[in-house]
C-alpha cells in the first residue's frame, strides 16, 4: 500500500482537488507571478486558515509594511481576530513574541518586517552583505526551534535577491535551499515574475531546487483582465497541470474550471 503523504492545503476552492489535497508537508514551493497577481494574499490566507486550525505560521515580509499587510487582509475581509497575529518589530523583542506564541490558545501567524530586520542590521558592519540572509534565517531558527511553527512564508526571494547581493548565487541559493529543507516547514518563497514572463525565478536554478511550482498570473481577456492559476510542477504529486482562473470572493479563494473560457 502506497503510504499516505500528509498534506498542507492551499485552502483555494477546486485548487487543493488538483493536487491529491495539498502541498506536501516539507515542500519548498516557490510561487510565481506577475505584479499584483495575489501571491501574498495567497499565501497569507493559507497561513490564515492554518492559525485557525490552530497552527502556528511564520511570514516574513521584506516588500510591505505589517501595517499595509494589515490594511490589505483587514480589506479583503479575514477575520484576523479569530487568529493571534503577532508583530516582532524589534527583533530584541522577539522571546516576547515566542512566548505570546506558545501561550495563546488561539493559532498564531507571526510577522517579521523589513523594518525590524532593517533595525537589526544597523548594529552589523556595513559592507556584510548577508546580514539580512543571516538575521532572515536567525528569525526562521528561532521561531521554529522554539514555537510549533509548521508553515513559513518568505516575501519575497526577489527582494533578498536585491537586498543581498549574491556573488555566487547559484551556490548561495543551493545553500539557501538545504537551509530550508533542514528546518523541516512547509515554506512559499515569493517570487517576482517579470512582466514578459520569461522565467518563474530570477537564476532558474530555484525551478529545480524547489519541490513545487505555482504559477500566478494577469491574463488580458477582450478587454478584462482574468486571474489564473495553475500548477507547473509538484513533486510525489499527481497534479492537474491545467490553468485555471482564481477568484477571490467573500474572503475565499476560489479555482474554477470547466474547459472553457472563464465567466466574465
Ligand atoms: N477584496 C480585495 N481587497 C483588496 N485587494 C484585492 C481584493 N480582491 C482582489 N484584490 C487585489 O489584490 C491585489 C494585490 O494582492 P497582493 O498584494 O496579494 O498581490 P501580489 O502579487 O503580492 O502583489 P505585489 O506584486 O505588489 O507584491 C490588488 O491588485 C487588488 O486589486
Ligand atoms: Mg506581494
């Protein structure tokens, strides 16, 4: 008997379906996409329905603001009181986060924004530059070891990218990756899509590191835009590759399909 994989769902209507239930537990998952294509609200509102399952998540933002991510959720209609949301902005701060973690009875997302890392790294010789790497993975060591963190998000692997200049980057992100795999969470690196969509990440060499692609994208329809979504790759996974097109409404992701052009 084939032995069952647990899986971590994607809480996307008609989505999880397509992929035996879920992302894989453990699974690096770059999900890809053009600008504006909801790949952080994607991935929070996995985070989301996880704390309310009563999990433990972490997300770490290095584009928006917690209060801009704040606003977005808020506006997009999540509950974020049903869920103990938990701001480290001082990462001196953070054994107080770990600790309001491990006490709640409620699930917990915990936020990491550029601001606190970028606080952190003022007190680190200039010309380090990995310290923003470094205080990245010191965050996921500590959460993980100390919390029951199960899911981690990074927004985004483009913005490292800038803030840290690789010298070596295929090395670097071969490490990066094995970092990744060894803390053993269920991690979406983001990762900006340019516009001609040429390439789902910026070396290539993430295509084949990572375990799982998603694909997000804007796709002019006549004179509309339509939401897609489909799986690129998805390994111990029988998946359905089939592009399907996203919506969002009454706080639910929804991916619908039927073979046909998507309703207008
Ligand atoms: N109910 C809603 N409330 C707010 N935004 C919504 C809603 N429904 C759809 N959106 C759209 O979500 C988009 C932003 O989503 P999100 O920030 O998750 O995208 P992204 O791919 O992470 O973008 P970026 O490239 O800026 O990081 C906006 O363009 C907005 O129009
Ligand atoms: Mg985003």
């Amino acid at each position: 008997m084939v032995e069952e994989i647990e899986r971590v769902k994607t809480y996307i209507q008609g989505f999880d379906e397509a992929l035996q239930g879920g992302i894989p537990k453990g699974h690096l998952i770059l999900i890809s996409g053009t600008a504006g294509s909801m790949k952080s609200s994607l991935t929070f509102n996995i985070l989301f329905n996880e704390a309310k399952a009563g999990r433990v998540g972490l997300y770490i933002s290095l584009e928006q603001s917690y209060d801009s991510m704040y606003k977005h959720f808020l506006n997009m209609g999540m509950n974020l009181d049903l869920i103990n949301i938990q701001h480290i902005n001082d990462l001196g701060k953070i054994d107080e986060v770990v600790n309001a973690t491990k006490s709640s009875d409620k699930g917990t997302i915990v936020v990491a924004d550029m601001g606190c890392i970028r606080k952190e790294i003022k007190d680190i010789k200039v010309g380090d530059n990995k310290s923003w790497l470094n205080v990245i993975k010191n965050i996921v060591k500590k959460v993980k070891m100390e919390t029951a963190c199960t899911n981690f998000v990074l927004d985004s692997l483009s913005a490292l990218y800038t803030l840290s200049r690789f010298e070596a980057p295929r090395v670097e992100l071969f490490y990066i990756f094995e970092f990744l795999r060894d803390m053993g969470l269920t991690t979406y690196l983001i990762s900006e899509m340019p516009l001609d969509r040429s390439k789902y990440s910026q070396y290539e060499i993430e295509d084949f590191l990572a375990d799982g692609i998603i694909y997000l994208r804007l796709t002019p329809f006549r004179r509309n835009i339509v939401r897609e979504i489909s799986i690129v790759k998805m390994r111990a996974t029988d998946c359905n590759n089939d592009v399907f097109s996203l919506e969002f409404k009454n706080a639910q992701f929804s991916a619908l399909y039927g073979g046909q052009n998507p309703l207008l």
